[in-house]
C-alpha cells in the first residue's frame, strides 16, 4: 500500500464540494418606508440640520424666493444582519443629510421636491421613500432642489 493513499480523499472532497455547491443568490428587495417614521427617529434627531427644513415631492411649503439647483444623493446602509427597514431608514437620513448640506454650501435654507430615483426607478411620493436593500447594503437615492425661502 502507497503511504500516499490517504491524501487521495482529501483531493477528491474539495472538488467534489466544488462542483456540487450551488452559488447562493442574493435578491435585492425593493421597500417603501414611510418617511414619518424615518423623520421621528432618533438618528434624525441627533443629525438633521433643523435650520433647513426639507420637503417631499407634493408636500406644502413656504414661498420660493430662489430656486439654486437640483441635486443627488446617493447613500448607503449596511444591511448585513440589520432589519432592513432601519437600514433603509438610516440610508434615508444619510441622504437628507447630504442635500442639508448641499442647502447649506449653496446658501440656501430649504430642500423641496424631494423623490427616491433609486436604481434610475423615480419615486415621488409625499410620504414614502423608496429603498433597495439586499443582504449586505441598503441604497437610497434623492433628488430635491436647493432653494432659498422668501
């Protein structure tokens, strides 16, 4: 007997698994979460900037004295063992806090017409976002324009 028969097993079952393993599909899962919700957590308490006030697409706001521009912010979340929907929220806040400081650095003091255009999907709603979140990352992705109020 070989003393090299021993290692014959060894080779074979890692290929074997190899070839029989089937590859796992992560699907992405598309959410709508209410924006209520989202703006009355604690991590919108502790991070929006309550100087620039933000509203949703067909949400009511004061006279527009100046429309700046309309801009994109395209955040993310981990989602990995994370409930999804506080990742969709937590990439919610991140990206309102990214258009607030865009008012701020273009000198304006409000974000309105704000929709979801995540995955080139738009989404406008006054009172749901959109969100795309998988296993590891949840994404969200608004528009709003910069405006500075009368």
């Amino acid at each position: 007997m070989n003393k090299y028969n021993y290692l014959f097993p060894l080779l074979i079952l890692p290929l074997l698994l190899a070839f029989t393993a089937q590859p796992s599909h992560a699907e992405d899962t598309w959410y709508e979460p209410p924006v209520k919700s989202a703006l009355e957590s604690t991590l919108a308490a502790e991070k929006l900037h309550s100087e620039i006030k933000i509203y949703m697409k067909g949400q009511t706001h004061p006279a527009v004295e100046r429309k700046i521009g309309e801009y994109k912010s395209n955040k993310r979340s981990n989602a990995f063992w994370k409930d999804k929907e506080v990742a969709c929220e937590t990439a919610f806040i991140s990206a309102l806090i990214a258009l607030q400081e865009r008012a701020i650095s273009e000198a304006g003091d409000g974000v309105i017409d704000i929709y979801s255009l995540t995955a080139y999907r738009r989404y406008e709603s006054t009172d749901k976002y959109n969100c795309l979140a998988g296993n590891m990352i949840a994404n969200v992705v608004l528009m709003g324009t910069v405006v500075r109020f009368e």
